[in-house]
C-alpha cells in the first residue's frame, strides 16, 4: 500500500497526526520484516526443488473447469494433463487440482509463475503432488460373531 497522500490519510484518521503516524510505522515495519505475505522477494524463492512433473493446485474457485485450467497452465510448458477434481455426487468441483507436464523443468516454471497468483478470482496455490496412500484392507471379510450366536455386520448391522 503506497502513501501517496498523507493529508487524505490524516482526513480518513480524523485529522490525529499520532494516528496516521502509528499507521505510517505500522505499515514501514511490516514491509520490511520478512514474514510479510504478499513480499515478492521472499514468498517463492523458498520452495523446495521438484521430483515429480506432477502439480497439486489449492484454492481453486468452485467454477474453475478443466480448460480454464489447462489455459492458465499451457504458456509454462507441455500439459499431459489438467484435471479439476469434483465432487462424486453434485459435479461442483472440490476446489482442488492436479496438474501434469511432461518435464520437471516446465513444472517447475509453472509453480514458481502460477503459485499465489489469481485465477478466476481466487489465489490459488501451486505445491508438488504427493503419491496417493493407499488405505490398508480390512484384516478380515468375515463377520464377527456375539456370545449370543448372532453375527455382526458392522456395515449392516445384525444378522440372522
């Protein structure tokens, strides 16, 4: 936020000077200091080097489809694929993605480029993809059965 005026800003305090320079501090102190989220300087160059050409996308608008997505990726590189992830039974998306390159390189362009960055109007966020876990199997299929001689389903319920 730049201060180009300081009268329109001492107007909008109410004419206090202490307050517009308790404002002017305040603001001066947290642009230098390096936790300051928007500051270019610090935000993307700290992300670890890529192993995959795979991109998980966050934030992601709930109209974002799959070509405004492969439209707001393709300038950084060769897109294998660009796919929103929607939800099963109303179709909406789930406000997250996967994007995939087909080299490491043109990935990682594309999540220094794109992360932080505005798409259909929210900031999306541009991390490496994880490998999917896959959730151990049930040790047993068979249901377990009470002192009373009764079997217990435990997706049913009881049986006869």
């Amino acid at each position: 936020m730049a201060l180009s005026s300081s009268s329109a800003i001492r107007r909008i305090l109410g004419g206090s000077s202490s307050s517009f320079t308790q404002l002017k501090w305040c603001l001066s102190s947290s642009r230098q200091s390096s936790s300051f989220p928007f500051d270019d300087d610090t935000g993307s160059k700290e992300l670890p080097p890529l192993t995959t050409p795979k991109l998980f996308v966050s934030g992601l608008s709930r109209l974002t489809t799959d070509e405004k997505l492969k439209e707001a990726f393709s300038p950084y590189g060769q897109l294998l694929e660009a796919k929103v992830i929607a939800d099963r039974v109303s179709g909406r998306s789930k406000g997250f993605a996967f994007v995939s390159y087909a080299t490491i390189e043109e990935a990682d362009k594309a999540r220094y480029a794109m992360n932080a960055k505005f798409l259909d109007g929210w900031v999306i966020f541009v991390d490496p993809a994880k490998p999917k876990e896959r959730k151990p199997l049930a040790s047993s299929s068979e249901p377990e059965v009470s002192e009373t001689g009764f079997r217990t389903n435990k997706t049913i319920g009881w049986c006869g």
